[in-house]
C-alpha cells in the first residue's frame, strides 16, 4: 500500500499570499489530521478531518483553514501568510476517525518571506 | 504550564545501555499515550502506545504508563546508534486531540 502524500514538498511564498497543501491519505483511510511544526512550539494539531466533516479543530487562527473531499482527500488552506507560518506541515491518516494508529505524510516544507 | 512536557535534551546515552526517556501531561482526562519517533528531517513514526497503567514491553522498548502521577515513560534496552532520534510524547485528551511534547533528542554515543 502506498503511504501518505503530500504535495508541494517545498513551497516559498511571500507574506500576504495565501498557500493550499494538498494530502492523500493511504488508501482506505477515512480520518486526516493535520499538525504544524517548528523547532520552537514543536508539533501542534491545526484540525482533524473524517468523511468530509472537520471533527476537531486546534487552536490557530481562521486564516488556517481546511477541507476534506469525498475520496479522503483533505487540503489546508493557510490566508495571508505571515512570517510566522514558516513551518512544516505534516498530514496523518487513520482508517477511522479515533483509531489508535496514524501514519504521517513526509510533510509540505513552506517558508514564507 | 504546558499540556505535554518532555525534557528536550539531548540526552546522550552508550550504546548497549538503557535510555530512559519521560513524559509528563496535564489533562487527568487523557486516555491514550503514544510514542513517536522523528529522524533528522522526516516524518514521525510511531512507535507504541499505551492506555493502560503498568508497562507494555515491544522488543527492545518498554512505555510505562502511571496515571495517577501522569506521568508516561519509554525505556529503550540495548540502545543502538540507530535509535539517535527525537522522541515525541504524544496523549490524547477525551476531546480525541492529539496533544504533542516538543520531543526529546536522544543520541546513542557508539
């Protein structure tokens, strides 16, 4: 089976735009999660997706937003990029929503300038 | 006072002895405790989890779990320079969040 996905690798921007990273869960898998990470706060959980509805949802600002489609494909959406977005963005998958196990995708690498 | 604390480290341990690495977390809530392991530029893995109190033992590691002093521990025996690693403590609170600790880097001195 292949593993998770995630598009672009690497990503700059600027501050202002706005960015959307994709994810592709493995295949059968219906929960997405996603988490930001930097070296200062570490992971942190930005919101957890499951048959196209955002079940959980951490503590970051509107402009970080995300969606799920009908295949379990899930995309994050982050507006007006600020310098402090500058992180990588990892995507897990779970077959259920709850499930014990998650396997993280290798991750969108954005930095904002 | 942070949700997840784990000493960042590094911890430096000989090859072929015993890493010792904690965990301690804030939500009495919390049900499920979960060890990750991150090399140098890639993604987490997981490595075992725990919900019940006592020791769950996997080949050469061993989590702890003590609820009462929520407190969560990962013993890794016969340490090999492949674990040199950052190791992330993660819990999931009753809200089904997964609530992570900054990592502790361990590096397994040949």
């Amino acid at each position: 089976k292949a593993g998770v996905t995630q598009t672009p690798r690497y990503l700059i921007k600027t501050r202002g735009q706005q960015v959307t990273l994709s994810c592709s869960p493995i295949s059968g898998h219906r929960s997405v999660s996603w988490y930001q990470q930097t070296p200062g706060q570490g992971l942190q959980f930005l919101f957890e997706y499951f048959s196209e509805t955002q079940r959980n949802k951490g503590n970051f600002p509107g402009r970080f937003s995300g969606r799920q489609f009908s295949n379990s494909r899930s995309e994050m959406n982050v507006s007006t990029l600020e310098l402090g977005d500058s992180a990588l963005y990892l995507c897990a998958s779970s077959s259920e929503r709850g499930a014990l196990r998650r396997y993280f995708g290798p991750g969108t690498r954005l930095l904002v300038l | 006072q942070k949700e997840v604390e784990q000493n960042s480290g590094p911890l430096s341990v000989p090859e072929g002895a015993i890493a010792s690495l904690n965990c301690t977390y804030s939500d009495r809530g919390s049900q499920s405790f979960f060890w990750y392991r991150q090399y140098s530029g890639k993604s987490p893995e997981l490595i075992m989890f725990i919900y019940s109190n006592g020791d769950k033992e996997d080949g050469r590691f061993t989590a702890q779990l003590n609820k009462a002093s929520q407190y969560v521990s990962l013993l890794i025996r016969d340490s090999q320079p492949s674990d040199s690693a950052t190791y992330l403590c993660a819990v999931r609170g009753g809200n089904e969040k997964l609530t992570f600790g900054t990592g502790t880097r361990l590096t397994i001195i040949p």
